[in-house]
C-alpha cells in the first residue's frame, strides 16, 4: 500500500495477469513454496500478498476470493504460521521455515530463559503467563493435557487483555506489547473468530485467537534450529527469498 494525495492505494495486479493468485489453496503453495510472505507491500518487489492479487477482491467479504479473508482460512490449517512478523506488519511463514524464523528472532532464546536474563519485559511476561505461568515447563506440556493442568492452549486477544490486566486502569500498550511478542514468534494467530456474548452468541468482528506455535507444531519442531547461529538462520531465510525475488540484503533486512 500507498498513499498518494492522502488516498490509500494497493499495488495488486489484475485477475487475468499471469502470476495472480486466486484461491486460498493458491496462496498456501505459494507461501509453502517461498516459506515467507507478507501480507502487504514491503519494499521487496513483488515480496507480498498484496502484489500477487486482485486489488478489486480485498475486504470484499467473499471468502473464494478475498485475501483479508484468506488470512483466516490459512491460519486455521496449522500449515502456516501468521502474524505480525515483518516490521510489526502482518504476514505468512511456512511451517517448514519457521523454526529458521525463530531461531533468528529469539537469538536462542525460549521467553522463560529471555525474561531471566532481562531481555523481556513485564508486560511480556503477563501476557506469556497466560500460557505458561512461573514455574510451569510449557515445553514438556502436551496441548491435550492444558485444560486439567489450568492453562489455555489460545486465547481470543480480547481474553488476553483482560486476563492480563490491560483493561481499563490496568496495564498500559497491550497492542504493542502483543506486536513484540509476534515479532519474536514467541505467539502467532491460530484463527480468527466472532466475539460470544455471556449467552454464547456471536457478535460483532472477528477477533484473533493467539497461541504459542509450540502448542500448534511442538516444542521439538519449532526449537530445531537453535543449535545454529542467528546469523546463519538470517543467511538461510535470505538466501531462500531471493531464489524467489530480488532484493538486496539492506531491503531484506528492513522488511525482517
């Protein structure tokens, strides 16, 4: 996206050109294929889901060809992982790249070791709390055993900024905080769901349910690149996207 004359505009292409995407499965091939992709424009030319669509299909509300609503379906198929990841920005990793992804963006680091060593904050640990309390090895946890043990497997970001205490006179930047902990793939979006009233009734837009991606892939996949440098996990993804686009490594850092 854009903005001229204080208009927004997208950089799509149109449905007949060679290379658009029309379907959802369409795009979960492409993301499989590339590993990484995010959702808007990024600097990368071409390196997004905004410039490999119809610009006529956004927030159209149609499912079958829209790709705001796409972004949902991929999310619920465990076959990707999204999230705000690039430059705070929205976007795709493949589940065969993202242990790459978060070996570079954690340094190595689970969040229990990272708030240790004070490389995480406060605000951070309330939210990660959620899903692993103090004292609590999340990593030795099976999903199917969570709701005996008192732990939510994902929580709807609107349970996550209560339960947190971000409400009204609470804690303060929750969006900001959430952001951070996307972009250091410590939570990713698992789906996208319609709030429930007290009487379990949908209502108003759909909000995003987090999870933990060691509750989704587990914890042996998501870590298996720890035992590399971040500078070699860097070098890999790098490498892997410009087999697709070409860029120079300073665009490529800005957008990672």
């Amino acid at each position: 996206m854009y903005v001229l004359d204080g208009q927004w505009y997208m950089e799509g292409i149109d449905w007949d050109d060679e290379g658009c995407i029309h379907s959802s499965d369409e795009l979960l091939s492409v993301i499989e294929s590339v590993g990484f992709l995010p959702l808007f424009s990024s600097g990368v030319p071409g390196f997004s889901v905004e410039e490999m669509t119809d610009t006529s299909c956004w927030w159209s509300g149609d499912v079958s060809v829209d790709p705001w609503e796409w972004r949902a379906v991929l999310a619920r198929t465990g076959k990707v992982a999204y999230g705000k990841f690039y430059g705070g920005r929205a976007g795709f990793i493949s589940k065969k790249w993202f242990p790459y992804f978060a070996n570079y963006r954690r340094d190595g680091y689970d969040f229990d070791a990272l708030y240790e060593d004070g490389k995480a904050g406060y605000r951070e640990k309330l939210l990660m709390d959620l899903f692993v309390p103090s004292g609590v090895d999340m990593w030795s946890v099976k999903p199917s055993s969570l709701e005996g043990m008192g732990l939510a497997s994902s929580l709807y970001t609107n349970e996550m900024k209560e339960k947190g205490g971000f409400g009204k006179g609470g804690e303060k930047n929750f969006e900001g905080t959430l952001t951070k902990l996307q972009m250091q793939t410590y939570l990713i979006v698992k789906d996208f769901r319609p709030r429930l009233n007290k009487h379990g009734e949908e209502y108003g837009w759909a909000v995003a349910i987090m999870t933990p991606p060691e509750y989704l892939w587990g914890y042996k996949h998501v870590t298996s690149r720890y035992k590399e440098k971040p500078s070699e996990s860097f070098s890999k993804i790098a490498a892997q996207i410009g087999k697709h686009f070409e860029c120079d490594e300073k665009s490529l850092r800005k957008v990672l």
